[in-house]
C-alpha cells in the first residue's frame, strides 16, 4: 500500500527540484479532478508542470480509472500509463 508523504491543493504548488534533491525518481499523479478537471481540460499551466518534470528526468506515471485510448488523446505518447 502506498501512502503519501506530502499533499498539495495544486499539482503546481510541487517543486520538482526538492523532488529530486530529495532522491525522488518518479510521481505517481491521478488523472481525474486532478489533472484534468471535470470538462475533461488539461491546463496549460498543468501540462507545462508535467512536461518539465520529465525533462528533468523524473518519471511520471498517470493513473486513472478512465480508458487509456481517451487518456492518449490528453497526452503525448511519451506518458507512462498506470
């Protein structure tokens, strides 16, 4: 079972740096009212914040009870899918 250490309103408050100064190789972010709102709209600034944490080598991997085929239409298909 997996708990978390920390918990944030927003996926933006998360400094990705102190991630990996704390040793933190991967994120496991859910999809639903998390990263993407009710309108099924992923935010710019959401997008910018996933897309920066994999370029600066943490691995992210997004959950979700939805289908994956409406998740690829989401995000690119450089997503890990959990």
């Amino acid at each position: 079972m997996l708990y978390p250490n920390e918990i944030y309103n927003k996926i933006e408050e998360i400094n990705i740096e102190e991630l990996i100064k704390k040793g933190i190789k991967g994120i496991i972010l859910d999809v639903d009212n998390t990263l993407i709102d009710k309108s099924k709209i992923l935010s710019e600034e959401k997008e910018k914040w996933v897309n920066e944490a994999k370029q600066k080598g943490l691995k992210v991997c997004i959950l979700s009870k939805a289908m994956r085929n409406g998740l690829m239409a989401i995000f690119d298909n450089n997503s890990t899918f959990c």
